[in-house]
C-alpha cells in the first residue's frame, strides 16, 4: 500500500541522548516535512525538504536535525539540546506546490525517561 | 502575517446534532489555498478539502460541507447529522505562495459526538 511509515510509535529518551525518528514514503512525493504537535498549540514546522540532498529549518528547528540522502526518506534526530522533547511528532509528503494537500504519517509519541 | 485562527477548542454535540467549526485566517496574498484535516485517535492526520482563493463555491460532500467567505476570510466546516465516528480534532490550514509551501496550521478543534 502506498503511504507514510514513521518508526517508532512511542520512544523514551534518557537525558543527553540523541534519538532518531524514521519517516519513510513511498508516494514519490518530492517534498517532506517534520511538524511537533503539542496539546492545544496545533502543529509547528520543524523542517522540511523540498529536494533530495536541501532542506530547510521550519518555526521550530533548535535541538532537531535532519538528513535528506533518498527522496523516500527523510529522518529526524530529537538532539540533547532540545531541553523539551516530550510531543508527538508527524511526518508529511505531498508533491511540491501550494496547491498540494500533504500527506501524514501515524506520528511518534516521544517522551523523557 | 499570516495567521489561522480556530476560536473553538472544543465542540461537545449529541449524535444527529449538525455542528459547524470555524476557521478565520489572514493573509495578504491574493494567491492561496485553505485545507481542513482530521485527526482521529490514531493520531494521523487526513486531508478532507483544499479550496484556492478564486474558487468561493461551497462545496458539499455527502455529510460534509464547507462554505468559503472571502469577505470574511472564513472557511468554515459543516458536518450534517453527525456521528460518533466524526469525534477527532480538526484542523484547517493555509498555505501561500510566499511560504514556500509551508503549511500554516490553526490550533485545531477537538469535537466530541456522543451517542
């Protein structure tokens, strides 16, 4: 089936401890995008790529990094500096231009141990 | 700026209750496209709608409507005898040329349908 895979469903990181969210597609979606979603303040943009090798901070990039190596793939790493990691966290596709809708994943719900 | 604005957090209704949630947004843009989304339990969410800036038909698709103002820059949701499966958080959104194709979300409006 074609669609959005974002692995794992829950994570626990421990203090000082990179972790690394998966997001994989395979609707040959050109642009993806990583959001933060906590409760009662919507969805913030954390980065997105727009291409293959580029991506670009969204609202909320401090403490995150990601890689954009294959168009199907586009991983988020939660670093030590993000001091307030525990959210869910969204994956999204969609073919470039404004007019695109996006395409979701079924999140990861990353919390402090 | 741009801004989109859901006043309602949340909408309690009873199964068959019509219930409509409000999206206002601001932009300066002439050039722009309106999206709702859903958000079941699950957590993904589902791309309902998209309306471009040109286009102020409402539209109607089956239990769902939406109805789009420019003069009031509102694209508001209806849905028609709801039921308890309607229960998720909506979002409506906009994105503009000028974004970059960065969507910009409204806080959202969690709405319950009891039976």
């Amino acid at each position: 089936d074609g669609g959005i895979t974002q692995s794992p469903k829950y994570l626990f990181r421990k203090e000082g401890q990179n972790v690394t969210l998966s997001c994989e597609q395979n609707l040959n979606h050109d642009a993806m995008y990583w959001y933060r979603q906590d409760p009662g303040q919507g969805l913030r943009l954390i980065y997105y790529s727009q291409i293959v090798n580029d991506f670009q901070k969204g609202d909320i990039a401090e403490g995150y990094s990601v890689s954009r190596e294959k168009k199907e793939s586009f991983p988020l790493t939660v670093t030590s500096a993000q001091k307030n990691p525990t959210a869910f966290y969204l994956c999204a596709s969609g073919d470039r231009g404004i007019r695109q809708p996006q395409h979701f994943g079924d999140g990861t719900r990353l919390s402090i141990l | 700026a741009q801004k989109v604005t859901q006043a309602q957090t949340e909408i309690s209704v009873v199964e068959k209750e019509d219930v409509t949630l409000d999206c206002v947004y601001e932009t300066r843009d002439t050039t722009y496209y309106l999206f709702w989304y859903k958000q079941p339990p699950s957590g993904e969410l589902v791309f309902l709608i998209r309306r471009n800036s040109f286009d102020e038909q409402n539209e109607i698709s089956g239990r769902y409507s939406w109805n789009f103002q420019k003069s009031t820059s509102s694209f508001n949701f209806t849905i028609t005898a709801s039921q308890v499966v309607d229960s998720a958080v909506y979002f409506c959104a906009l994105n503009k040329a000028s974004n970059t194709g960065k969507l910009i979300f409204g806080q959202g409006t969690t709405l319950q349908v009891k039976p």
